[in-house]
C-alpha cells in the first residue's frame, strides 16, 4: 500500500499506525534526520516501510520516539511497523504538529537551506541549532502540513524563494 506523508501523519495522530514493543528505540541523531529528508526530496531510494495489520491489539507497544500514540478505536485495524521505524518516526517528527515530545528532549527542526547550493552529493537540510537558523536562509519542513504556519513562513519570501520552497513541498 502507497502511502503519502499526509497519510502517514493522520495514520499515525489517529493511533492507527503503532509500534510493537520488539522494535527497537528511535536511534537516528538530527543529521541522519535531515539526510532522509534529503533523500525524499531529491526522490532517492530510501527504504520501504512495511506494516503488519491486525485487529489485535498488542499489550506491549513503544512510543513512536518521543511520541506517545494515542489510543484506537476496539476492533478498529491497527498496522504494526515491522520494518521501518526510525524512517516513520524521523517523517513523522520533522511534519507533525499536533503532538508534543513526552520526554525532555525536543524534536530537532529540520530545515531547508534555500541557499545551499543544489548539488546531488551535498544536502540541502539541516538541523541548526536554534540560535543559529537564519529564517532569510532557513525555511523551516514542519510548516508544510499547517496552512497557517506555512503562510506565516512564506509571507516574508521572495517570489524566487517562494517558488524555490513550493517545489520542496510533499504530498
């Protein structure tokens, strides 16, 4: 099944999506964050998610990261991540914006440097540190699934800037 990253992030926000407890723990650090990023957007092969559906509900599950899913519906299917969760949880992380890390460490914000040169060996995301992101220069992923957000951060582009930022745009 194909899914989009909107699908994802509704599949996820709505519990539908879950994580067994035999998968390991989110590991990826910010930069292996942003490479994927990278990797969608120049449309290279980055791995399959593969899911197993039930209607059982397992009685050991694990956060998605620092996420806690919510609950879902009884008898409602639910697609256990087999393979495939430190992608999940890194698209899932960098676009959301309904859920709140439950732990202390925040979620890194993954940026696209509208001024990095557009060259297949060098990524054009990253993840600055917050006293570091230059908003001429940095335009922040977790704004292109909220409609106000995304206006707030495109009124002040340039026409260049906001078409540059309209061809990063996911589905």
């Amino acid at each position: 099944m194909g899914l989009t990253i909107r699908k994802i992030l509704a599949n996820v926000q709505n519990g539908t999506i879950r994580v067994p407890a035999f998968q390991r723990g989110f590991v990826w650090d910010t930069e292996r964050v942003a490479y994927l990023m990278d990797s969608i957007y120049k449309e290279f092969p980055y791995g399959a998610l593969i899911l197993w559906r039930t209607k059982e509900k397992l009685t050991h599950e694990r956060h998605l990261g620092p996420f806690q899913l919510p609950d879902v519906e009884p008898d409602y299917p639910i697609d256990y991540v087999l393979d495939g969760q430190q992608r999940l949880t890194s698209i899932f992380g960098v676009f959301q914006t309904e859920l709140d890390p439950v732990d202390t460490t925040p979620w890194p914000a993954v940026y696209f440097d509208m001024s990095a040169e557009a060259v297949l060996q060098e990524s054009q995301f990253v993840c600055p540190n917050p006293e570091d992101v230059d908003l001429d220069r940095h335009f922040p992923l977790g704004t292109f699934f909220d409609v106000t957000a995304y206006r707030k951060a495109t009124s002040g582009l340039t026409t260049e800037q906001a078409e540059l930022i309209d061809g990063v745009q996911w589905d």
